[in-house]
C-alpha cells in the first residue's frame, strides 16, 4: 500500500473513529480538552506508524489503547513532578488495572454524553455547534469556521474557550436527567442534525457523502428518543433523518459524483428507511400539533418518499408546510428552499423572482446554494449565459470537490445551448 493510500485509509479511520475514541477518553480523564489532545496524540502516533507497520485489525481499539497508555504515562508524569511518591505508587497500581478489554467494547452512550456534555447551557449557541462539530463530526476548524462565515482563528479561539470553560465548571461527563436532560434536547437535537447534514453532504473534501456520519446521527438521535419517549420534535428529527438517509444509494452515481433529486433512480431509495421514518413523523403528530421545525421537515422529506416520479411530487403542499416552517424559524436558508418548491409548484419565473428577493440577506452573501438555485432557475427560463455565470459562482463558493465539479458541468452545459 503506497504511503498516499495509507494515509488516505488512515484519514478514512479517523473520521469514522473519532467521535467514538474523544468519548471514552472524556469517560477516562473527565476532561474535554484533554481527551481531544490524547486523540490527536494518537492519531500522529497512528500517521507514524501504520505506513510501515500497517493498519491493525482493529484500528479504533488500536487507537483507544495508545492513548489510554499516554494518559497513564502524563498522570504519573504530573504525580512524579509534583514530588507526590507514594501518590505515584498508588496511582500506578491503580492505572495499570484499568480495563483495556473494556475501552475496547462498544462505547454505548459515550458519544451522546459528548454531545450532551458540548450542550451545556454554560456554553453559547454559537460554542455548542462549533464543539459537536469539532469533536463529533470531526470536522477541522477550517471547515467550521467557513461554515460560521468567521476566520479561521477566531474559530479555533472560539473552540478553546469552549473546552476551558467546560473544564472551568466542572461540567460532569454524564447523561443528565429529570429537567436538566429536558433542557438540553433541543441544542443536542440541533448539533446531531447538524452531524447529519454534514454526512448528508459535505462542506468540504472530495466526498459528496459521509455516510458514517448520517448512521452516527441516527444512531444518536434513536437513542435521545429512546431517553425522551414523548418528545414530539426527537421523534420529528429522527424520523427527517430516516427518510433523507433513505435517499443515499441514489445520490451518488458509480464514480461518487452527485445525482440530483430530480435524476435519482427512485428504486433504490431504502424503503426500510422510508417505513421507519414515516412511522416516526406519525408519532411526532400524535404528540405535539402544530408541529415543530424538525417534524416540517420530516413532513417535507415525507413529501418526496411518497412520489414514485419527480412529476408525482406534491409540490404544493411542500410549499404549504415550508410557509409554516418559515414561520417557525424566519430562517433565509429556508426561504430558499422553499423558492424550490414554488418554482416547482407554480414556475420558474416566482421561484426566481424570491430567490432575487433573498439577495440582500447577510446570512446568505456567501452561501454557494443561492447562486446555484439561481443558476437552475435561469437555465429552465433559457437565460443560459446568465445561468452559467451563476453556476460558475456557486462553483467557485463551494469547499466541496464533487460538488464543484457537477456546478462546472452544469455551467459547461449552458454554454453550450443558444438562448431559447
């Protein structure tokens, strides 16, 4: 295996790893901070190592170990520099019986005590995210920071403060209960969906898709429900989840490139998926009318696994239930989608005319989406010059290779049409 491919594989592990390996060593020091150092430790120690010895049968347990070892080694390090001798003696017969079997098993809850530990009301909006998606999604502070449209080091400044204060409170590692876990479903709903939305579709790097992302997700949000039984909006999210993930053997064609909603061969969406997340959205209207934001969408997404053809596709009533979504969130993002869905609805011409509208929006200035609707809007009007110039904009925005290639291609396409 070539030094470029064993990277690559390396890289491949760590993404689907990690979340897994921060929460064990969190459950191991009780330290945010400190379990993020020993996995990056670790990681350094794997990019080492595996190119000439290979990558081990069980790369995570590989990886747990390794920097289980070097927490031990830092512990007795900081016992012998503190003169504290017979603490050292202790506190070694104590280490080295630490169960290595045990870090190695499944981690159960581990990642949601992250997650919920990252949600804690000491911490922002803005904090919350940028830590889930730092330890849980893994994504780099690069990527975080031109997903907050911030510079780099003022996100990374953001994310260190966020583990210092953490630590500063003595949050403990733990599945809260009773009205404190209450208080925090809502910002764990959010950054587990925000974990999908990156599996979903990347921000960045050459994968369209990051499925062992999506599957965390899931997995994390079936477990929240399983916590909070009658939580309409935990219901909602999942089941959102459950019919957007039953679209992903359709979204990639055999060489990993996108495939759009509207060329999608609708036979290989995931019924299975379909069932459960349909059954879901039933018990989010059982439990709480009107619905809340997660539930919309999942009533959207409901929407799209119903229609066997792209022409079968309840357009209206998509429009309907993100009227009521914007109402909900006031989020531009939203009233872009919903430009989709009324140029789908009732034309292209009153879909371009709101996208036009949402211009002006600061939160949208650099988010690529909005020249790429524009771009397909344009090209079903004829305006195909106008179109590739849109398309080549969104190309240049996006931090996503796949995704840049397929807006280049569309651009390509409009330049070679004559205007209608």
């Amino acid at each position: 295996m070539s030094g470029a491919t064993t990277r690559a594989a390396i890289e491949a592990v760590w993404r689907i790893e990690a979340a897994r390996l921060v929460g064990g060593l969190v459950r191991l020091v009780r330290d945010v901070d400190r379990a993020d150092d020993l996995a990056q430790e670790a990681l350094l120690a794997a990019l080492e190592r595996w190119p000439d010895a290979g990558i081990p049968d069980n790369p995570g347990a590989w990886l747990m170990t390794t920097a289980k070892h070097r927490a031990i080694d830092d512990a007795r390090r900081r016992t012998m520099m503190a003169g504290k001798h017979d603490a050292l003696a202790r506190n070694a017969a104590t280490s080295t019986t630490i169960d290595l079997d045990a870090l190695d098993r499944p981690v159960g809850d581990d990642v949601l005590r992250l997650v919920l530990t990252a949600c804690h009301p000491v911490l922002s909006r803005d904090a919350r995210v940028a830590l889930t998606l730092r330890l849980v999604a893994g994504l780099s502070t690069a990527e975080i920071a031109r997903a907050f449209l911030t510079a780099e080091a003022t996100m990374a400044q953001r994310i260190v403060r966020a583990k210092r204060t953490l630590a500063e409170a003595k949050v403990p590692f733990e599945l809260p209960a009773g009205d404190e876990l209450r208080a925090r479903i809502p910002p764990a709903l959010e950054v587990i969906y925000l974990v999908f939305n990156e599996g979903y579709a990347a921000t960045a790097g050459d994968d369209w898709l990051r499925p062992a992302l999506c599957d965390e997700a899931m997995r994390l949000g079936r477990v929240l429900v399983g916590l909070v039984p009658d939580d309409a909006e935990a219901h909602g999210l999942l089941a959102l989840m459950e019919l957007q993930a039953s679209r992903a053997r359709a979204r990639v064609g055999p060489d990993g490139a996108p495939v759009l909603l509207a060329d999608q061969d609708r036979g290989r969406w995931d019924r299975l998926l379909i069932t459960r997340g349909l059954a879901g959205l039933a018990r989010a209207e059982a439990l709480a009318r009107p619905l809340g934001p997660y539930a919309l969408q999942g009533a959207i997404a409901a929407c799209h696994a119903a229609a066997a053809r792209v022409e079968d596709t309840d357009w209206a009533r998509i429009v309907a239930l993100y009227d009521a979504l914007v109402e909900l969130t006031g989020s531009p993002v939203v009233e872009l989608n919903r430009a989709v869905a009324v140029a789908m609805a009732f034309g292209p011409a009153e879909g371009l005319a709101l996208v036009d509208d949402l211009a002006g929006e600061p939160a949208l200035r650099d988010y690529h989406l909005v020249p790429a609707v524009r771009g397909d809007l344009l090209a079903r009007l004829g305006r195909h010059a106008e179109a590739r110039a849109a398309f080549e904009r969104a190309a240049a925005m996006t931090a996503n290779a796949r995704e840049r290639a397929l807006l280049l291609g569309r651009a390509a396409a409009c330049a070679a049409l004559r205007p209608s």
